[in-house]
C-alpha cells in the first residue's frame, strides 16, 4: 500500500491497519477506553490526539508517528532559521534530518524510475544532496533488478 505522505489521513491508516490485523471494535474500545461512536469518529479523523495515536501505535504495533516523520523529511525544506537553532542550545533533543528509511528511498526511486520526476527535480523539491541520489540509484536500482530476475 502506498500512503500518500503529501495528504496524511490518518484515521484511514489506522482503520487500514486495524482491518488488517483483524482487531475487532471492542478490543480497540477495551484498549482506548472509549465508545464505538469515539472510534468509528477516529478512523474518519484526517488528524488525531497524540495520546491516541500513541495508543493505537501501541495496540496495532505500528508506529503511526513514522508517516509524521517520512512527511518532514521529504517535504520540510530546510531553512536558515533550522541552522541558527542549531546553534543555540536546548532542553529538546535534536534530530539529524538527513536519516532516510527504506521507505523513503523506494518511494523517491520509484517517482525517478516512472518519470514522475527528474533527478533535478528530486535534488530541489527534497533536499536530497546529489551524492546520496546516485548512491541510492547504484545501490537500490542495482538490487532491485538482481531481485526481481
């Protein structure tokens, strides 16, 4: 399934994944300590409360704050303020942006390989250094076609 990381729906997702796992409503309503009508209200939620999305995390073991994160990194450019803050110091820990799940990188191969996007076009709109876009093609392109032979 790809999930569209431009437009997150995340009740969706977690209806998605609940289906999946065959979890019935009152397991979720047991586990969430909530009525059908609240959970029937989520799955139809574009956005949620991070305390239920950390139980529905939980509940359907899967990490919901993942599609968060993959949506920053590829649509968060970054911006002179982000290095100024970088500088001064903070109680909050820091987080490199530049850590690429599998996920990501299929997602980027697959626009370049369909012609949806240009290597150019790829380098600009995501930040991503030219360097790491050639090491991805030569590594992942390169084991892609040795799998699917």
């Amino acid at each position: 399934m790809n999930i569209d990381l431009k437009n997150i729906h995340i009740g969706s997702l977690i209806y998605t994944r609940s289906q999946e796992l065959n979890i019935s409503i009152e397991r979720s309503c047991s586990f969430l300590k909530c009525s059908e009508g609240e959970i029937e209200t989520m799955y139809k939620s574009a956005s949620l409360d991070t305390a239920f999305l950390l139980r529905w995390s939980k509940l359907l073991e899967y990490d919901f704050f993942r599609i968060y994160t993959q949506h920053l990194i590829l649509y968060s450019p970054p911006s002179a303020l982000s290095e100024n803050l970088l500088q001064k110091k903070t109680a909050l820990p820091y987080f490199r942006k530049n850590i690429y799940t599998r996920e990501i990188i299929d997602f980027i191969l697959e626009l370049l390989n369909n012609g949806h996007k240009t290597k150019l076009q790829i380098r600009e709109e995501y930040g991503i250094p030219k360097s790491t876009l050639h090491r991805w093609i030569d590594k992942y392109n390169t084991a892609n076609e040795r799998t699917a032979k």
